[in-house]
C-alpha cells in the first residue's frame, strides 16, 4: 500500500472553488526515522516523491469554477511569505498550467509512483473528508477525468488524528479532548518551518502528525 497526500489552495471553499495550486506528496506509514521518501544519502527528500504545480485561473474562470471575495480577503491578509509561495511557479521557465493540464499531470505522476514502486494500492489522503477530495472530484466530473484511486481508499488526517488519540487517552485513561491529539505530536513546523500555506509544506504537516500518531497506535497496550 502506498500513501499519498493531496492539497488545495483554492478561491473558495465550497466544492466547485477554483484552484490555484495542488501539492502532492508521497510518504511511508511504516518507516520509523521519517515518513518521506528521501535520496539515499538522507539528506533532502526525493523529487519524484513530490508533485507541485500552480493552476492558470483563466482556466477555473472560463469553467465557472467558484471564485469566493471572502477568501480572496483572507489571502490579502495573509504574509508577504504566504503569498511569495503561491506565486513561485509562475514563471517563464515553469508557467501555471490549465486545470485540466495539472490534473491529468497530477494523475500521471500517481501512476508513475505506482510503477517505481511496484504498488498499484494508493491511499489518497487529505486534511478533512469536504473539502480537497469533494473539490477534485468535482474537477474530474467537470472535465470528465477518472481518479486514478479507488474510492474505498480516500483518507483524512484529520478524522485519523481525533479518534487516534481519542483510542490513546482511553487505554491510558487520560480525559480526551480535541486538541488534545496535536499535544500527541510534534508539529513539522518545529522541524521545517517551510512557508505558510504553500501546499506541499501543508501535506508534509498532516502527514508528519499522521505518522507520529500511526506509531504511538502501534505501541499502544491496553490494561489487562
């Protein structure tokens, strides 16, 4: 079974919001010094276990994909780094690409995963159960496209991470609370601080917290 984390940043947040960039990011449940796929020398994380582009929005617009003033009054707000990030890409050299250019590219790279890795299981995970996977789902049916990944195995972080500790603060009978699974966990930010909501930074944060949380559940004893 391979894993694998998608992001959105979007002009909205309903279902049918258009997108301006997608990160992927593959990763290990079972590895136990880091969940990432690095380079053999340990040092950086591989390039191929990374998808990240940005989209044209002319692409959303001419498809009524939904464009949202209170999220666009949220991303004026956010820090001159938050922006730089989702500007990066879009460059001479790597231009933003069409919706349906980047989804049909991001579906390749999966499938090219698949491939190196002999796998053809992907767990397709996302921060929340509505809003990235409904969002893609939503594209797919607009232009037609299927998912590369069984339904069966959509994933959510955060879903995992709540009823994770909620299981963990029982068998050791700790009151739980719903914040109460982020004490669980170190955040990545303290080992990368990475860029505020660039989308591949944001998939590397669930999936940081997932993969501490898998290994605590492995450990776990219940009382006798």
């Amino acid at each position: 079974m391979l894993d694998i984390t998608l992001d959105f940043e979007t002009c909205s947040l309903t279902p049918t919001a258009a997108v301006m960039s997608i990160g992927a990011v593959a990763w290990k449940r079972d590895s136990e010094k880091s969940p990432f796929y690095n380079l053999k020398d340990g040092s950086t994380q591989d390039p191929s276990s990374v998808f990240s582009c940005h989209i044209d929005l002319r692409s959303m617009f001419v498809n009524n994909y939904t464009f949202d003033g209170k999220t666009a009054e949220w991303w004026g707000a956010k820090s001159d780094e938050a922006k730089a990030s989702l500007l990066s890409n879009d460059s001479y050299e790597l231009p933003c690409r069409p919706i349906e250019v980047a989804v049909k590219d991001l579906f390749e790279w999966i499938e090219d995963f698949k491939k190196e890795h002999g796998n053809q299981d992907v767990c397709l995970w996302a921060q929340g159960s509505d809003f990235d996977i409904a969002i893609l789902r939503n594209i797919c049916y607009k232009l037609n496209i299927n998912i590369p990944v069984n339904y069966t195995y959509f994933r959510d972080h955060r879903t995992f991470l709540y009823e994770a500790a909620r299981l963990i603060c029982n068998a050791y009978g700790v009151f739980y609370y719903p914040e109460k699974a982020y004490d669980l966990v170190e955040d990545y930010k303290d080992v990368d601080k990475g860029a505020e909501h660039d989308p591949v930074f944001d998939c590397k944060r669930s999936i940081y917290s997932t993969w501490q949380m898998m290994k605590k559940l492995t450990h776990l004893k219940y009382p006798e």
